[in-house]
C-alpha cells in the first residue's frame, strides 16, 4: 500500500559516530541486552500473558484477542483479522486481493502460505503496452485489466483447514456482523477515503454507492459504514468455504465484472487458483534464527541476503543513527535490490538461485566491496554473479498464543483499494495486482522497482512482492514476529526492525517508532524520515549519499516474547488506528 505523507515527529533522539571500522569476521560482542520494556524506556509496548494480537486497526485486533480468549490458536485469529479487515480496513484488507502468512508453531516447526494472485490465462507479456511500446502504468493499476485472480480466500481456507482449530465459519462471524451491522468509521479510513478515494472509488458505480454518501462526499470520521452486500459474500463463504468465492456465486459476480468492462479473469481462472504452502527462506544473524517468505516474495530472501552481509560489521559498535552504521546498511541494501532485478520471480516459471543469494560467502564478498567513507553509485552496481554461491496498500499483523505458535501475515489489493472496482454486488474491491509485473523489462513500477525478465506477465504466474512476514528465534524459541506494508520499502523496514532489536537493544516499542531509511538501488537516493540528526545527514551527503528526507516509511505490527514467556506488542506510531492488544 501507498503510505499516506504525514506523519507525527518521532520523539527520538539520535547519536552520531564517527568510529572507524572494518569489514569483522564474527559477531561482535558490544550489542546491548534487549530491556523489553523497562520504565526509563522511551517508548513502552503493550504486555500479555496469553496472546498478543498486533494490527493496523482496533476493531480487527479485538477480534483476533476475542478468538484466541474462546480457545483459538494464532492461526485461528490470524484468519478471523483478515476476514474483518476486509471489513474494517478496506484500504488494504481484503476478499480481492492476496499475500503471504507465515508461521512457527511452538515446537520450532517454520511453514508459509503463499496466497498470492495469478495472472489469469488470457494474460499476455505485452498487455501493459502502449502502442508506442511504452508502459501504461493506468492500464496496470485503475484498469479491470489490473486484477490478478484473488488469493486471499483460498489462502485463508488453507491456514484454518490445515493448522486452526476452529470452524471457518465461527472465523467469519465477526466479520459478518461488522459488515452487516456497520462500524464507526476512524480517522485513517476518512483520511483515505477523502485523499484517495477519489482518484480510484468515484468512476466505479458499484465501488462509490460504497463509500460515498448519496451527495457525493467520501464516509467521515464518525460516521456508521454499512458494507450489506460484502456481509452477504462473507456469510455465502461462511456457509459454502472457499468454493463460495471460486466456484459460486461470488465467482459469477467477479467474471460478470470482467466481461462487461474487458477483463481478463474468467470463471476458469477463479476455480482454478490455489494457495501453496512452501518450505520459509531462513537463515542466521548473530546467532538468531531468522524466517521468512520464500518467493514469489523478495522479501525473505533479500532480508536474510542484507542480514548476511551487516553480520561482518560491528553495527552496535557505530550506534543506531550514525552515519557509519547509516551507510553500511544503504549500501548492503543497494547490492540485494540490484540481485532482485535480476534474478527473483515466481518459482514455479523461473529457478530462482536463492542457495547463492543467502550464502554467507556471497555477503561477505559484498561486504568487502562496500566502503564506510564513501558510498558506491549505484551505476556500478550490478546484478552478483552467482554461479560460484550456487549449491510490493498492504497491511501487516502478528499473532502469538498462548502455546507459543506464532503467525505473521501480510496481505494487499497493492495501491490503496487497489483497482478501485467493486465487482458487481459481492461487495468486494478487487487488487491491481498487475502492476507488480515488469510491464516492460527495466522499466520501474508504481514504487519505482526495476524488474527483470523472470518477472515479466506470463499466464497463471504470481507477481514479484516485496511483502515480508518475518518470524526471528532466540535460543530456539520464537522471539520477534513482524512484517510491514510499504511496497519496495517492506524489504528495508522489516530489516531495521530485526538490526534495531538485535544490534541496538531496542524492545519492540523503541524498534518500531524509531526513525527509518531506505535504498533500493534504483534510483540512486537514500530517502530518510524526519528524526535523524542533521550532522548525521551531512556526513551522509560528504560519502557521497543523495539524501532526500520523505514521508514516512512502513507501518509495522511486531510482537516480541521475552524470556520469561511475556508477550509485548508494538503498533506503529506512522499510521492512526493501529492497536496491539492482549490478554
């Protein structure tokens, strides 16, 4: 998801080092003990006993705290706060769109879930295409041929069948009554609406008796959202399961959609899709235990990649917000997003050399290459050579239980409420999904990512995304669990969260409200929230950094288990609305 621009200044106050260092060989032994919450900690998490639930909205979060009380495990309410932010948040939940869900169960055991959207078989490589040969990014983003076929459901269905304990049915029911019933809408939601709504609602009938008032004007903070047709697609998939929306009567409103206005997805494609569960992306930092999301994400393999490489610097040393442990990191991240360019895509068309790009022996070459005095363009950085290392609205939440198994989700429509289109009466906004393609080999997407050949259209393949549900273990135990919306800055968001309670000895409070940054290589800027010291940013710009200070980055929903069994949970302060609860 786009992030909106404000944000409130971080109370954080930033040093600056000027320690000079070297590329290390070990772990160093200065990172400082996490304080998980103590009183003269600047920022405090939210603490449980028994099950901590973090998400972008109220109402959601104390849905999934109300299952885990009736005796649901995490993967129970993981599902139950996604059906309700299709409800509550339709920004970024959703019924028309798909993602990731990752878990660990409290025995160790690591697996995700990929629900990713499809390309539907009528998908061609050039169908974003002007006649010119150009890239049409309306095509790709507000048009019906935008939408890839839906995941969200499916993958939902799978989690709950396969690892919940609950029906899907009782899953459902709050989602129900919210939709049904209505609920009052919140700030953010009127801040979208009244910003973005707009450009994407207005020019869909079906999508504007939604969420716009009779005279025109977007809902209002206060306001009571009734959404009867989605309760009606929510009750036909409670009663039916998945087959509701792939095969039934929610699928003949979608197709309809999509013949009428020259879409792509057909009834074939809907009852065609599946969720696949594939084996995490793990890897080691520090001595942590990191996972996370395998492809067609570049997030868990990017974030283990820049992880690698950090691990032969002495980052705790520098200090959080120097401009040595600032640039280290820009750099790191340059080289994995030129690898992504290249070589990552949806494994099921093309191989993706992941052995190679989480080798330890890979990042150090890397780290041997990166200069702490002067920063390297990102023109002469290229794609690795691999053969040697060979053996992208969004919203994120977190669940832990109380048996320790813990679930992070991120899921998307991709720009805020996606296409913008409501199909038929379902009730339900649909993704533009599409966009994550490379539209044309080389040529940026909506977030400015270049990709490759392996991510071209292809028919019934996933997009390339930069979601990244994120679960680290300590001692192996589950000890932070976390993820973030953002489009290309997931990747880098989920990585400072992961390097700010690891090297710096933040708790998950300190780790989320902290000021970030972000390179992704293309173009060559590393952009930066208000928070940093301006003589930080100085020393920046003298290595040689294009340092642009923009709006704020990522909204992250964390969860970390200290070790005595307690839960603290975080919400990000860059977004109104966000809620960790527990119990």
């Amino acid at each position: 998801m786009m992030m909106r621009g404000n944000i409130r200044q971080l109370g954080w106050a930033v040093m600056m080092s000027l320690t000079v260092v070297s590329v290390a060989d070990a772990a160093p032994a200065s990172a400082p003990p996490v304080s998980y919450g103590v009183e003269d900690d600047t920022f405090h998490p939210v603490r449980a006993q028994h099950g901590m639930v973090a998400s972008v909205d109220a109402l959601a979060t104390q849905v999934g705290v109300d299952i885990l009380r009736q005796g649901g495990n995490a993967v129970d309410a993981a599902v139950a706060v996604g059906f309700a932010l299709a409800v509550t948040h339709p920004q970024a939940g959703n019924l028309g769109g798909g993602g990731f869900m990752l878990l660990r169960t409290a025995s160790g055991r690591a697996t995700s879930i990929d629900f990713r959207e499809m390309a539907p078989t009528r998908a061609s490589r050039d169908m974003f295409l002007d006649k010119q040969g150009n890239a049409d990014s309306k095509l790709s983003l507000t048009s019906h041929l935008a939408s890839g076929t839906p995941g969200s459901v499916a993958g939902f269905a799978l989690a709950a069948q396969k690892y919940g304990t609950l029906p899907l049915s009782t899953l459902l029911a709050p989602a129900i009554k919210l939709a049904r019933d209505g609920y009052i809408v919140n700030d953010a939601l009127a801040d979208d609406l009244k910003t973005y709504g707009k450009e994407v609602l207005l020019a869909h009938p079906n999508s504007k008796a939604i969420f716009f008032k009779p005279d025109g004007t977007p809902w209002q903070t206060g306001d009571r959202l009734v959404q009867k047709n989605l309760a009606h697609s929510l009750q036909l998939i409670a009663q039916q399961g998945p087959d509701a929306f792939y095969k039934g009567e929610i699928a003949d409103e979608i197709a309809g959609e999509m013949a009428q206005h020259g879409g792509l997805i057909g009834k074939a494609d809907l009852a065609a899709y599946r969720a696949v569960e594939r084996k995490p992306v793990s890897g080691t930092y520090r001595g942590y235990e990191v996972f996370s999301m395998p492809p067609p994400s570049s997030g868990g393999i990017h974030i283990v990649q820049i992880l690698n490489i950090l691990e032969n610097f002495d980052l705790a040393k520098m200090g959080f917000g120097s401009a040595d442990a600032m640039q280290v990191i820009a750099e790191a991240e340059k080289y994995a997003y030129a690898d992504r360019s290249e070589y990552l895509g949806d494994p099921d068309f093309v191989k993706v050399p992941w052995q190679a790009l989480t080798s330890k022996a890979y990042a150090k070459s890397i780290a041997q290459q990166i200069d702490v005095a002067k920063a390297r363009p990102s023109s002469e950085i290229k794609p690795g050579k691999l053969e040697p290392y060979e053996s992208n609205q969004t919203t994120h939440f977190s669940v832990v239980d109380k048996q320790g198994t813990a679930v992070a989700v991120t899921y998307t429509l991709n720009t805020n409420f996606g296409s913008g289109i409501v199909a038929g009466n379902s009730g339900i906004l649909l993704n533009n999904e599409m966009d994550d393609f490379s539209a044309k080999p080389g040529t940026p997407n909506v977030y400015g990512l270049v990709g490759g050949e392996a991510n071209a259209v292809q028919p019934a393949k996933r997009p390339l995304s930069s979601m990244s549900p994120t679960i680290v273990a300590k001692g192996g135990k589950t000890w932070l669990v976390t993820g973030s919306p953002g489009g290309s800055r997931i990747i880098t968001t989920v990585l400072q969260m992961v390097v700010n309670s690891v090297d710096f000895g933040m708790n998950v409070a300190e780790a989320t409200s902290a000021p970030r940054f972000h390179h992704q290589w293309l173009p060559d800027q590393l952009r930066v929230e208000k928070g940093f010291s301006p003589d930080t940013l100085r020393l920046l710009e003298n290595k040689g950094q294009h340092v642009k200070v923009l709006p704020a980055m990522g909204s992250t929903q964390s969860i970390m288990i200290g070790p005595d069994g307690t839960l603290y949970g975080a919400s990000d302060p860059r977004t109104p609305g966000d809620l960790s609860a527990g119990y």
